[in-house]
C-alpha cells in the first residue's frame, strides 16, 4: 500500500483527509512542520500533503527544505489551502511543488490528485531507474551509485558510524579482452557485480564507474572490510580463466565528515594504484603517509625535466675493485640529483618514480652520455 504523510497542524483538516485516503492508502499525520520533515526523511512516502499556513516553519519553508534533501526532494508535494493569491500559487510551484487542493475538500477531487501524482512519480522513478543502471551488470552506473553515495554518507554522519569509500578495478584487465575476447571480458564483470551484490545486498552501497572500475561505499570497521575484500579476491581467484584475475583495491577511511565526497573517492583511487601490479599485497589504505609521499612525487615529477635540462642530474663513478690485486679495473656508472635547494638527493627519491612514468628512459641516455664524455676526456 502507498504511504501518504499529511502534515497539517489542523486536527480537523487532517482528519478529513486520512478519512478520505485512507481506504486506498497507508496515511501518517504529522501536526508540526519539524516532525513531517524528520518523517519524510524516516519513512518511504509516495506523496506528502503540506498545509501551507503553519505557526512556526509554514509550508512554504517547510517545502524548501524538502526540496534541499536528498532523500526527499523528489517525493511529489501538494499544498494544502483555502483562498491563495496567484502569486501564492506561483510561489508554491516555483519552490517545487506539484499541485494543490483548496479547503472544503471535495472527495473526488483530492483522490483524484492524489492519486494522479502517485502515478507520476512511479513513473518517473522508473524511468531514472533505467537511466542509472548500468545496462551490462544491472547494478547501478556513475550516476546512480554517486546519489546512493551521498545518501549512505548522510546517514552515517546523522548516525555518527564510520565509513569506508572503497575503489576496485581488476590488474590488466585489457589483457583479458585481448587473449579472450570482450564477451568473456563482459562476463567478468557481469561476474564481478553479481558477488557485489550477494556480498552488500542491504549492507552498502556499491555501482560500477566505467571499463573494470568498481565503487563500494560502507560502514563496516576495518577488519570487516577486510575480510570482505579477502572473500572477493578468494572468490575471483577462483574464476574459471587460465589467467589469474587479481583485484585491487584502494581504501579511504573517512575521518573529518567535512571532506567533500569526491575528494575522498580520489584518496581512494589513489591509494589504488600504489598496488597495481603487486600480487602480493591487493589493498592499500589512504592516509598521511601515503598523502606525503604523492605530494613529493609530485613535487618531484613537476621539477625533474628542468633538472635534465640544467645538469643537476651529475654522473657519479663507483669503482671496481679486482679482489686479489686490490686495483681499480673499472667502475659503474650512478646518478645523484644535486638539487639546488636541497642538496645532494638519494637515488631512492627519484629512481622508483621515475622507473614508474618512464622518465628513467631519458634519464638513462642522460647517464650514458656523461659517461662516454668522461671516458672521451679520459682518453683526451
């Protein structure tokens, strides 16, 4: 049965109206403004039935804030009135509202409204479920998962519960559609949705992004949430491919409610590629540390093709020793950054990154080339 909240600080009128609802709906009365937007929020209501003048929030206040919740905002509101100016009127309809009903109500007519919009909003709902649905895994797409998101998020800032923004992708999974074809790629993540579901059903919120991008959203406490990436991994290990299927998976544990949500998905996604390509380890956490060592490599990836330009990159000799003799017989060439700020920088700074975005490659003939000059010099 359809649940209809009247909110009418008129006992008489609001009797009225549930006496004339009543048989064909699940009707809840709210006398004040306060308790009909906590209830709104509570409860899953088909309609709402606003009186417009209310001592305290009138309807019109109370219609705005509706508007501003994301749980609320699209349940249809018909305002309740006696003699309205059309600016009233005007006013109503510009907040949001979708119809009204003027005092003495006419049975027939109210039904008939009421029952219209239902209709309505049924219809509408099912068509933006279509539009937010992903059409290949049937679970929610970008769009329906980031506004599932941001009602999970303030649910658990209302319930004060910690909460956890979780990225999963699978390690080269282009490689998959290569060697097998993109239906058993599709397969995969039609897969993949599948344990999603069975895993969160009723306990997150969760959606694919794109490609092999996987979003969950939940409030479990981090051993929970971990033995629940564990049983995901143990699960795809065992995916009948001869290639091994590897997840990874990039966690932000929300600390401060007051960091925007998609600051927290880049904290996530970003912990995630720390461990792409390490079948050792398929999680890594967000955190300070983690924040400080992008903030230096980026720092570092923002000053390093002036610092082949300008030569701070220098050419250091480690000798070779001939054991027996103790005579130098030659030498391995190495890199140091002498850095004009801060000095001398450990190869263990720059290397691995550098190994990471392929700037070892330039760095590499830079090397090489200052050996061939010393050795030419040498020779000179």
């Amino acid at each position: 049965m359809e649940k209809v909240l009247i909110v009418d600080d008129s006992i008489l009128q609001a009797t009225q109206l549930k006496a004339i609802l009543e048989d064909e709906y699940e009707v809840t009365v709210a006398q004040r403004a306060e308790d009909g937007l906590r209830l709104a929020n509570e409860k899953n209501f088909s309609l709402i039935l606003l009186d417009v003048v209310m001592p305290g929030m009138d309807g019109f206040t109370l219609l705005k804030k509706l508007q501003e919740e994301i749980i609320t905002k699209s349940i249809p509101v018909i305002l309740i009135t006696s003699l309205s100016t059309v600016a009233d009127e005007q006013r109503g309809l510009v907040l949001g509202a979708v119809d009204y009903i003027t005092k003495p109500f006419e049975p027939l007519i109210v039904k008939a409204r009421v029952n219209t919009h239902i209709k309505l909003y049924h219809y509408r709902r099912q068509v933006e479920e279509q539009s937010m649905t992903d059409q290949l895994t049937g679970i929610a797409n970008r769009r329906k998962y980031e506004q599932h998101r941001s009602t999970k998020w303030s649910e658990a800032v209302r319930l004060h519960v910690p909460i956890s923004i979780c990225m999963m992708d699978i390690d080269r999974f282009k490689v998959i559609n290569d060697l097998y074809g993109l239906k058993e790629g599709d397969r995969l993540l039609i897969t993949i949705a599948a344990l999603l579901r069975e895993k969160l059903h009723g306990h997150g919120v969760y959606g694919r992004l794109g490609g092999d991008v996987f979003c969950l959203c939940v409030d479990y406490p981090r051993e929970r949430l971990l033995a629940l990436i564990g049983e995901i991994t143990d699960r795809l290990a065992a995916y009948p491919l001869p290639y091994k299927v590897v997840p990874s998976f990039g966690i932000c544990e929300v600390d401060n409610i007051e960091t925007p949500i998609n600051v927290l998905c880049d904290w996530a996604n970003l912990a995630m590629k720390t461990i792409k390509g390490n079948y050792l380890n398929t999680y890594a956490f967000y955190d300070g540390k983690l924040r400080e060592r992008i903030l230096e490599e980026k720092k570092i990836e923002n000053q390093m093709h002036d610092a082949l330009l300008q030569g701070q990159f220098t050419l250091y000799l480690q000798p070779k020793v001939h054991i027996p003799t103790s005579r130098i017989i030659g030498s391995e060439g190495l890199v140091r950054w002498i850095h004009p700020v801060e000095g001398i920088m450990p190869p263990d700074r720059f290397i691995p990154l550098f190994e990471k975005n392929g700037f070892i490659i330039r760095l590499d003939e830079y090397i090489w080339e200052q050996a061939c000059i010393t050795l030419r010099r040498w020779i000179d």
